[in-house]
C-alpha cells in the first residue's frame, strides 16, 4: 500500500492512503544506512527508541527503568550495509510496553541506533550509528512504514588533551589482547598531586579508584573541574600527595568489575601486571605493595573490595563504600544457591530490585531484565551491557555458544542452580571464608566498608552476612565496617580528606 508523508508546523504525519474498508498494516520502522557511512556490512543490534522530548536525544535514555521510560524496540541484524533495509515492528523486542502494537498514539520524537562495537558495550561507543531524531505522529491502529536513515557515527576514540594535573593513558594488553584474539586496550585517567612537575625526584604512592557501574576514565574531568569540592581538597595545602589512578568502566560485555572472568578475560591481571606498572613507571610512583590503596563506591565498592582480596600482597588497603552484593546469598534479594526464582520471592510476589528511602519500590528485577532483554543481542539480558548481564559475564562461565551463560531464564527468571557453582568463586565473604587462614594474615587492618541501613539496590544484607563471617574472623580482621542508619545508595562515610588522610596513615605505617 503506498504511503505519503505530509509535514505540518515541522511535525511528520504519516497518513495511509487505504481503500474505503481495507484493513490497515502495522506500524513498523524501515532503518537503512546513509551512502558512504560504513565501509563493509557489520553486524550488531538495532534500536529504535521514541521520546515526548527532543532533549536529551532518545538513543541516550535507552536503559533507563520506569514505566515512564522512553519507549524502545530492538532486534539483531546481521551483515547491516549500504541497500540492507533493518525493520523494526511489532515482532521486536519492547519495553516499557510488551509490543510496538501497544504503543500510545501520539507525538514523538523517533530516533534509531545501531550497535555494532564489540569492544565497548556502552551505546555511544565509537563507531556506533544513529540518526538524528525526528517528530513523528504514531498511531499503531493506523498503521505506517516510518523511514529512518542512519546518518551519523559516534567518531573513533581520541583521548582528552590533557590538563596540568588530569593526564590520560591506552595502552594495549598483551593479555587481554591474547584472550579475545584482537588488540585489546586499557584506558585510565590519572590525575597529579600539587608540585609533580616541580620536584622530578619524588615519588608518589598510587591510590586506584573505581567509579560506580560502567564509569568512565574519563570521570577523572568532573572530580578536577573548578569548583568541585574534590579538587579543593585534594590540592590543598597539608594533605597527603599521591597519583590517583581512575580505572575504566567499560568493557565487551558492559562493565568488566577488573577481575579475571571466563566472559571478559583476564582483566584483574592486566590491570595488575600491565597497567598498574606502566602508571607507576610514567608517573613517579613508588612501585611496592605498600604504597598501593584502593578504593570506590558501588561497582567500584565491590571491585575495590575483590581486588584487594584476589591481590592481598599487591595491594595496602581499600576503602570499600555500597558494594554490589559481596554475599551470593544476599545478591540483591535473590539467594542464587537456594532461592528457585530470580524473579519471584518464595511468597509468589514479585522481587524488588530498587527501593527509595521510604521502602517503595522503584523496579522490580523482572521489570529491570526486561529492560537487558531489549538491549541484549539475542534478546537476552546477558548481551546487555547493563548491570545485571554484566554481573552474569563477570560471574558466570561462557555457554556452549560463545556467550555468557545465563543464571537465571530470561523470561520466567528460573535460576540454573548448576551454573551458581561457578558464581561461588566471586562470593567475596565464601572467598574469604575458605581462606581465611591464608588471606587474614594478609588482609589485617586492610578492610574499610560502608553501606547505608536503607540503601536503595538492598546491597546492607550482603554486608550484614559478610561482617557476619569477618567479625568472628581468627585472625581477626582488624579493619572496620560502618552503617549508615536511614542512609541510601552512595551514603559516604567518610569526607574525602577524612579518607585521603586514612590512606596516607596506612601507607605511612606500612612504609615503617
């Protein structure tokens, strides 16, 4: 049936020309690529993502939670080049609504991506594709072919010029490099104390800090913009000067946690033999055990936490804020060695994934992977590149097909009971417990932790179970966990130079 398109005051109306009593086809979304955007045919997921605003654009609000969420649709394509036609109907994969069939009529500003970097999950990763946004009337009842061109492409990565105290570093990994069969690169920004160029001869301990999930290098920018309170802080007169270290948050499967993993590879040794050196080597640092610290929040609160605990005599302490779950039997709400389901608890309710501080609930887990299901290749939460398919990379083994093996079904979120066997080796209270006879003299006085009593993603139940175990530890752990009562996710216990002077007390005492 043909189509015409009329514009109104800037708005498209696509309007079918049916005969009196024809039936109406469905509305779908026809993708192709501008001439001379791409080289070769690539392969990857397609999105269209629909917005009641033009700002920010919609490709960038694809992950966000919410009923209210822009509404997105996806599938996978392969060998997508110049006079390939990517379709995007009411078959695809939705969310917030179940079908594009279901999708309110009225006014939206369309946009459409497509994901092709398998380096980097993040969707605004170079060489991605998208097209401008465009205002488009859609009514499912009535049906319409709307015609979408990918015109753009996120550039290839260039470094930030680099400021008096903000420097950046890439390098390639041998390691990882080895693993994936492809050059591989670690980034890492990395900002200089007060009268680093001035005195060539001083050496600096290093301090490795960890965003929360999928945090760039790059953060390194906010923490040193004029104003901030960190950057006064850390150039102030009288405090401790140290190299600070700003690991990446980003990896083939979303964030890589910078542990060794079957899925991503061994990034917890390429962090620890290849970019920790080169850092020290380059910046004047110190380069012994005891001039290294840790420390992060979230994400970074749990990695901080691991790769004190998988690398006890490389590192000197880590000040560990809001973990992600540091007990698999408190992995959110969800005991993956005993509960049935992911999805529902053992009263047949939905399980929570986010709370606010007065206990509502913000998401369910199923509302949440349903989200993963629409970004991941294959339709499967796994593929995502959000929280939880990047846990299930870094957690879990590799499938018979390649990818991450999934915990739980997709759909109906049973749990594979088989495969939390291998989950075991990153529960960081097991971990610790089996070893304790090995790593608590290792560990001693080394072990910060902080979470707040109401904190939003339910991660004070895992910490309760792991000061459980640490506070009856023999040895004794000599290190201190805080709770912060009425506090929610990113509940700070300590001010930053509160914490900087700690670091510098346990580098001082350790030096000695």
């Amino acid at each position: 049936m043909k189509r015409i398109a009329a514009l109104v005051g800037g708005l498209i109306l696509l309007l079918p020309s049916a005969a009196p009593g024809a039936q109406p086809s469905s509305l779908r979304f026809e993708v192709t690529i501008a001439p001379a955007l791409v080289s070769s045919p690539q392969s990857g997921r397609l999105f269209v993502v629909m917005s009641p605003k033009s700002q920010p654009e919609p490709r960038l609000t694809i992950g966000e939670t919410g009923l209210d969420a822009s509404p997105v649709f996806a599938r996978d394509i392969r060998n997508f080049g110049q006079g390939v036609t990517g379709t995007i109907d009411e078959t695809c994969a939705a969310f917030p609504i179940d079908s594009l069939a279901h999708l309110p009529a009225g006014d939206y500003y369309v946009q459409a991506l497509f994901d092709s970097n398998i380096d980097l999950k993040s969707l605004n990763a170079p060489g991605n594709l998208y097209s401008p946004p465009q205002r488009v009337h859609l009514d499912p009842a009535r049906g319409a072919a709307v015609k979408i061109e990918l015109t753009q492409k996120v550039p290839d990565e260039q470094l930030p010029p680099d400021t008096e105290y903000v420097k950046y570093v890439r390098i390639q990994s041998a390691l990882l490099s080895k693993f994936h069969g492809r050059p591989m690169y670690l980034r890492a920004g990395v900002i200089l104390p007060t009268g680093f160029t001035a005195d060539q001869n001083r050496q600096y301990p290093l301090r490795v800090h960890i965003g929360g999930y999928g945090d760039r290098f790059t953060g390194v920018r906010q923490m040193m913009r004029e104003g901030s309170s960190f950057r006064t802080t850390w150039l102030a007169d009288g405090r401790p000067r140290m190299v600070l270290l700003y690991l990446d948050g980003d990896g083939p499967y979303g964030d890589c946690y910078q542990v060794n993993s079957d899925n991503n590879g061994p990034y917890g040794d390429a962090i620890t033999q290849e970019l920790i050196p080169y850092v020290e080597q380059k910046f004047h640092c110190v380069g012994q055990p005891w001039a290294r610290v840790l420390d992060g929040g979230s994400t970074g609160g749990w990695v901080s936490l691991a790769l004190q605990i998988f690398y006890p005599d490389f590192f000197n302490g880590t000040w560990s804020g809001f973990p992600d779950g540091v007990d698999f039997r408190a992995f959110q709400l969800i005991n993956i060695y005993e509960d049935g389901n992911a999805y529902v608890n053992k009263h047949g309710f939905e399980r929570p994934s986010a709370r606010d501080l007065n206990g509502d609930v913000r998401f369910t887990i199923r509302h949440e992977c349903q989200m993963e299901n629409v970004m991941g290749l294959g339709d499967i939460y796994t593929m995502s590149g959000e929280q939880w398919g990047a846990w299930n990379a870094t957690y879990g083994p590799r499938g018979a097909d390649g990818r991450p093996a999934p915990l739980w079904d997709p759909k109906t979120g049973k749990i594979n009971h088989e495969l939390a066997e291998h989950w075991k080796k990153y529960d960081l209270r097991m971990v610790l417990e089996q070893n304790w006879k090995t790593l608590g003299p290792k560990l001693r006085g080394k072990l910060t932790i902080w979470v707040g009593e109401a904190d939003d993603y339910f991660l004070n139940n895992a910490v309760h179970l792991l000061d459980a175990f640490l506070s009856k530890a023999n040895p004794p752990y000599e290190g201190k966990i805080i709770y912060g009562a009425g506090k929610g996710h990113g509940w700070m216990a300590f001010t930053e130079r509160e914490m900087m002077d700690q670091m510098a007390a346990a580098i001082e005492k350790a030096r000695k």
